[in-house]
C-alpha cells in the first residue's frame, strides 16, 4: 500500500535519516522504537510531507513520487489518505473536542455539516468520549486530548495513521487509556506506524517491529524475532535496557 | 460635550481601518511575500519612527504644496488609521508567531490549506492573544484622536479651546476635558475586561 525508499534527510551537518526505506501493507501495524535522536519523527513526518526530505521515492497507492520534489497538490493527496497523531496532540486550542474532528471533514473534504458531526460524535464515542463534545482542548485532560487527536484522525477514514509517541506526554496513569483505543484499531484492522517507547505495547500489537538508531532502519522482523531474538547487538543492548 | 460626536466617530473609524491595514500588513510579512514584505516594513518603519502630530501636518499642512488637497476629516482618518494599523500590525504579527507551530502542522495533516488554517485556526488564536495590546491601541487613539484639533477638526479639545478663548474658565475647562477622555477610556477598560471574559472560555477559565 505504501512504499518509502532510500530516504535521505539532513540538517546543515547532522545526517538524520541515511537511506531509510519502509513498506506498509494494508492491515499493517508497524512500530517504530529507538533511542531518541535516531530519525523516528523525522522519518513519519517526511512520510506527511511535513518535513520534506532531500531525496526519497515514495509508492503510494500505485502511484510513484519524488519526496524531495512533490507539488503541493500531491503533498495534499498524501496528507489527505494519511492521519497523523502528534505527541503533544496539537489539537486546534480555538475549537471544542466536536469542533477538531468536524474541521478537517467539512473544510478540507467539504463534507456538509450534519454529516460531519455525525462521523465526529462515532469517531468520538468510540475513544470514549461521548460525554466531551463540546469541551475545548484546555477543558481536558492530556489523555482525553490525545484521545481526541484519535478521533481526529480515524474520522478521515484514512488508509494509514502515523503516531508519533502518542503517550510520551502523558502522565503515567493516563497512558493505558491511549493505548487501549489504539489497540481496538489494531484489533480492527486500522492499518497504523506508531513511533513508541511502552515496549510491551509495542511486542503485543505490531505486525512489524523497526528498530532505528543513527538514521538507519538497524533490524527489522516479527515482535518476536526482534524483542526475543534480536540478531543485532545494538538491539539487544537497546532492549534490554527497558528491562529491569 | 458636543466635542464627543467628533471624537467617537473618529476613532471608531480610524480604529477600524486601522485594524484592517494592520491585518493586511502582519499577513503579508508572514506569508513572505517578498516585495509586499518590503513594503510594508517600509510603511511600518515610517509610521512608528515619525510623531503623529508630524504626520498629521504633513498630510493636512504639507501635501497642499504638491498640489494634493485633503480635506481636515479625510486627513485625520488616513493619519490616525495608518498609524494604528502600523502599530497594530506589529501586535497582530507576534500574535500569529505566538501561535504553536504545531496547529498549522495539525491543519495540513487534515488537509487544509495555509489559507483556511489561516483563517479558522491561527488568526482566531492570535487575536484572542492580541486583544490586550490592540485595546491599549485602541485608548491610546481615542486620546490621540485630541490631535486633531491641529488640523481644524472641532472634536472635544478643540472646542474647549474655543471656548476656554472667550470664557477665560480655562482649568475648570481644561479639567473637564480631561475627565471626559478619562470616562470615555474607564467605559472602554471596563468594556475590554468583559470581552476578555468572554474570550477566554477556550483558553481554560
Ligand atoms: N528541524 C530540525 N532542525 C535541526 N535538527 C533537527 C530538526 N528536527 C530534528 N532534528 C535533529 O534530527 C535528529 C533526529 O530527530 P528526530 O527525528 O526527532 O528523532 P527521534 O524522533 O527518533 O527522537 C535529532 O538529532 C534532532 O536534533
Ligand atoms: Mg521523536
């Protein structure tokens, strides 16, 4: 479904991503780990054309573009079949919880209004906030934000959702929340590429594990091949640092 | 004071083109438009480098030597608008480069345009950021608004004068103009702080 290769991305001197490439097949749940610094961001971000890497090909849909020379009518046709989930959930501060999911739908898909709200309030139900409509960001909780920046994404019905470290902002006690909506994706068949850190999460859910460190893609394999087997001894080290 | 049915129409007109011009101007600096950008750093570096009164004579007093002839009230609207606007533009602008990088991100992703995230999410921030300053601006051009009198305009300070001329009253004069200003802008505080109120039901109460 979608294809990225050779991606190649630096700032002044500092090569951030060397040569990346990434499949994603429909149905696909593709984590991410790595230290941090090693180019995860920048690698889900060039995918969305909201950094636009040096050079890259990118397959999408049967359709082949330059990601380092893509018009601005292709980046929107992307961004249009993608959604992305923010680690600081940068949902819009001016609207209601309601009012985040129904902008994108009515403004950019000019979807008539009724509609709209009635994918949003589906889409908001089903992360679990039914009772939120109309509470606007500050009103919530970073979990219920992030809850919300979900829905904001699964109401496009998109084909991939990119999240990058949805809970590296959240207080401990509100991570299971997050991650327990995604999981019901997953569950679902919501094709996704989750950038995370809760390793156990990531061993449960992924269809793929990457493991990325200095721009590189170091391993990649099964959630089993990498977190019990792991060939490389740069994963191993890394993997083991998150037990204890 | 019959002063006051020059002052408030003069700057509600004044206030409000000036907003305008002000828009205008921070947006084609964000947006990079390159030689609109000149021209308005340009238009702003004029208008807040020169006194208002100077500016004021020089449109009124001083355009007529180039043959340009602008009536007192039309010479009063373009001054006092422009330099709100130039002022004002300078607010709204660090308004919208107050405005987290992440919204317009967020706008994109959903796949809006830089226009309609404009529009509906960054602009609506950046004012709610701005009002406090733009009211400052807004006080500060009903008192300027006096100015006019330099250039025949009959509004409060100037009819004083007038009257003050044939009376001789001029502390008792003088005083009530003074406390006339300083009501209209108490009126106007009081006003800014309920809007505030109602304003920041988004940013968290
Ligand atoms: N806009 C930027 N300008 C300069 N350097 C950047 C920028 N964005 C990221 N980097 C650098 O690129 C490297 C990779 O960043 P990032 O993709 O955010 O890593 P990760 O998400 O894996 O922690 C880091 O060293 C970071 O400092
Ligand atoms: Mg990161």
């Amino acid at each position: 479904m979608l294809k990225v290769e050779h991606v190649y991305k630096k700032y002044d001197d500092l090569e951030v991503l060397k040569d990346v490439s990434l499949e994603v097949d429909k149905g696909d749940v593709i984590t991410i780990i790595g230290p941090s610094g090693s180019g995860k961001t920048t690698l889900l971000r060039c995918i969305n054309f909201l950094t636009i890497a040096d050079s890259g090909k990118m397959i999408f849909d049967d359709k082949t573009l330059d990601m380092a020379e893509a018009s601005k009518k292709e980046m929107n046709e992307i961004r249009k079949k993608t959604a992305f989930v923010f680690q600081n959930y940068n949902l819009f501060l001016n609207k209601t919880a309601l009012q985040n999911v129904t902008e994108g739908l009515i403004i950019a898909r000019k979807m008539p209004k009724d509609q709209a709200e009635t994918i949003a309030k589906k889409a908001l139900d089903k992360v679990g906030l039914s009772d939120r409509y109309d509470y606007y960001p500050t009103q919530l909780s970073g979990g219920q934000q992030q809850r919300v920046g979900i829905a904001r994404a699964i109401a496009s019905s998109p084909e991939i959702i990119l999240f990058d470290e949805p809970t590296s902002a959240l207080d401990p006690e509100l991570i299971g929340e997050v991650l327990n909506v995604i999981k019901e994706l997953a569950k679902e068949g919501m094709t996704m590429v989750i950038v995370t850190h809760e390793m156990n999460f990531a061993k449960n859910i992924s269809t793929k594990v990457i493991f990325m460190d200095d721009g590189v893609i170091i391993e990649e394999g099964t959630s089993k091949e990498i977190f019990e087997d792991p060939k490389k001894e740069r994963t191993k080290q890394f993997i083991h640092s998150f037990e204890h | 004071m019959q002063g006051l049915i020059v002052t408030i129409p003069l700057t509600i007109i004044s206030f409000t083109l000036g907003l305008i011009i002000a828009l205008i101007t921070a947006l084609v600096q964000i947006a990079d438009l390159k030689v609109l950008k000149q021209l308005a750093r340009f238009y702003v570096w004029i208008f807040r480098g020169t006194p208002l009164l100077v500016q004021l004579y020089i449109v009124f007093y001083g355009l007529p030597a180039l043959g340009i002839i602008i009536d007192a009230w039309p010479s009063a609207i373009i001054v006092f608008s422009l330099n709100t606007g130039a002022y004002a533009s300078e607010t709204i602008r660090a308004a919208i480069e107050a405005v987290p990088g992440g919204q317009m991100e967020a706008g994109l992703c959903v796949g809006m345009n830089y226009f309609q995230i404009m529009y509906r999410i960054i602009i609506p921030q950046a004012l709610r950021t701005a009002f406090p300053p733009l009211s400052n601006s807004l006080i500060g051009l009903v008192k300027d608004t006096s100015l006019a009198a330099n250039i025949t305009i009959l509004e409060m300070f100037l009819a004083a004068q007038r009257i003050a001329a044939r009376t001789y009253e001029t502390f008792a004069l003088y005083c009530e103009v003074a406390l006339v200003y300083l009501l209209f802008c108490t009126v106007l505080t009081k006003l800014q702080a309920i809007c505030e109120r109602k304003l920041s039901t988004y940013k968290g109460v």
